[in-house]
C-alpha cells in the first residue's frame, strides 16, 4: 500500500475483524442550542452527513450473521458526543462498553467541547480500552472558520488534539476539501499544519452542497467563490495531500457519501471502494506514497 489505511491500523490493535457502529446517541451541538451559536455550521444537514445510525443492538445483529467472530467499535458520531455534562458522558459510554462484543468506542466531537473533567475521563476508558477521538477542524484558516459559522478556532484545534494526545488517547481529524474562498495552496496548507500535530487518524471528504443548507444558497448566489472538483482533480488534490502527511498517520476516509435525494452538487456516483481504487491507480501511475513530501525536505 502506498498509504496507511485504517485497517492496517486496527490490526496493530485487534487480531480480528473489526467493525464500526454508529451511532446517535441524542447529543446536542453547541453550534445549534445557543451554546455557541445558532443554525449550525453552513454546510451542515446532520442527518445527510451521519444517516446511517443504528442501535448497538441492530448493529450487532446485522454483522454477526455474516461474521460470527466479529468485535465492534461503537461510534458516537453525530453532533457533539461530548457535548453534555460528565454524569451523562459517563452512563451512555460505559453501557455501550458494556455489550458483549465491544471491545472500545470512536467518538466524535469539537475543538471546543472537551474540558479537563471530561478528558480525564477519556484518559481513564484508554487505559481500560480500544479509544480514538475524533475532531472536526473542517479547515485550518479562520478566515474560513468564521466564514461556515464554525464557532471556534484553529488555535482550539491544534490546543484540544494536542492536550488528547498527551493524555495517551489515540486522536484523529477530520476535514473537508473545497470550503468556498479556498485554494489549492489553501488545501496543501492544511496537510502541513495537520502533519504537524500529533494525530493518529485523518478523515478527507469532498465539499458537498447539501439542499436546504445555508452554503447551498450561497452557491446559488455566489458560484464563483467555489470549485467544486471533478473526480480526477480530487484524486490528484488527495494524493498532493497524502504526501504531506506522516506516515504513520492512518486515512480513515477520502470521500463523503451524502444521499442522492439531499445531494445538489457534486454529483459523482462513486462508492468508497471505487474511489480507492482509482486513487491506487493513480499513486502508481505518479509513483508517489504518503509522506514522501516530507521525507524529501528532510533529505535537503
């Protein structure tokens, strides 16, 4: 492989298969009770971005008739999962953990939402289990921030993911490629701030416009401040990405699948497995693999 995928990765943790839940477990968002703000950030449909939430037990059910010897992970991914107080947190991680089969949990929150209690907390379940915590950053630039009604910094980006890996907590990121005002020196910017930081899984996905969403409308208003990429140009973009990127780091996601009936644009009709197909062919094609940027500067 010419990049570290993400069950690579589970096998340096598990020697079976292993399998994500998700799951909604009725968190709020700061961005939309009035936490931090109101209306969400502007690209955001959580149920377009997260629609294939179970319960733990449908879940399990679902995968153990086609692997008997299968554990799980259970995802907490939709809105903030560390969003309420601790008492809360504390009950509905320690019952997921409690099924059978679960041997630890992803869970996916902001920058802005993990104060000291809550972190020594997530500390204590990884010393006991299999834990990654996964922050939307979405970009780099403040400029960009402010401009989706991100509620919060880069400076509480880089300060959140670095006060969780210090706490020996596996930590990952994710963010999203093609935000409108940005560029392509934009979009490699990121990748080295982000190799910068001591991350343990990204996430890449491709800006969709989603009906009925604030960044839609401004689409419809304002289409030149956005490049919506083709699938070639996103595979080069990702790969200019990669070679930025430590690798040690693994990928977790290229691409986002939203629904058709919610999806105004881009329309691409790829499934992942397509998608990293074509992206294997064309790391081969331009013989480059994960990090080789970086390890170029270090040979000047």
């Amino acid at each position: 492989m010419r990049y570290f995928t993400f069950p690579e990765f589970l096998r340096q943790y598990f020697p079976c298969k292993v399998q994500k839940i998700t799951v909604d477990a009725g968190f709020s968002c700061p961005n939309r009770d009035g936490t931090k703000g109101f209306g969400g950030c502007t690209y955001c449909r959580n149920d377009t971005f997260s629609p294939g939430t179970t319960t733990i037990e449908e879940g399990i059910s679902f995968f153990s008739r086609k692997y008997l010897d299968m554990k799980y992970l259970v995802y907490f991914q939709s809105r903030t999962n560390t969003h309420a107080p601790l008492p809360v947190l504390r009950a509905k991680y320690e019952e997921a953990l409690a099924y059978p089969g679960v041997v630890g949990l992803v869970i996916g929150t902001r920058p802005d939402c993990l104060p000291d209690d809550v972190l020594d907390y997530l500390a204590d379940i990884a010393r006991r289990t299999f834990l990654l915590v996964e922050f939307g950053i979405e970009s780099t630039s403040d400029d960009t921030l402010r401009r989706i009604n991100r509620c919060h910094t880069w400076d509480e980006a880089q300060d959140a993911i670095r006060r969780t890996a210090a706490r020996n907590i596996l930590t990952g990121a994710h963010i999203i490629l093609g935000l409108p005002g940005e560029s392509h020196t934009d979009f490699l910017r990121h990748a080295d701030h982000l190799a910068a930081l001591p991350l343990t899984t990204l996430k890449l996905h491709q800006l969709q416009l989603i009906r009925h969403t604030p960044m839609a409308s401004e689409y419809i208003t304002h289409p030149d401040d956005f490049h919506l990429f083709t699938v070639d140009e996103y595979v080069d973009l990702v790969i200019d990405f990669l070679e930025r990127i430590p690798q040690g780091v693994a990928f977790d996601r290229f691409v986002a699948q939203s629904p058709p009936n919610r999806l105004l644009l881009p329309v691409w009709g790829l499934k992942n497995y397509q998608f990293t197909t074509l992206l294997h062919r064309r790391l081969t094609v331009r013989d480059t693999c994960q990090g080789i940027f970086l390890s170029k500067n270090t040979e000047k």
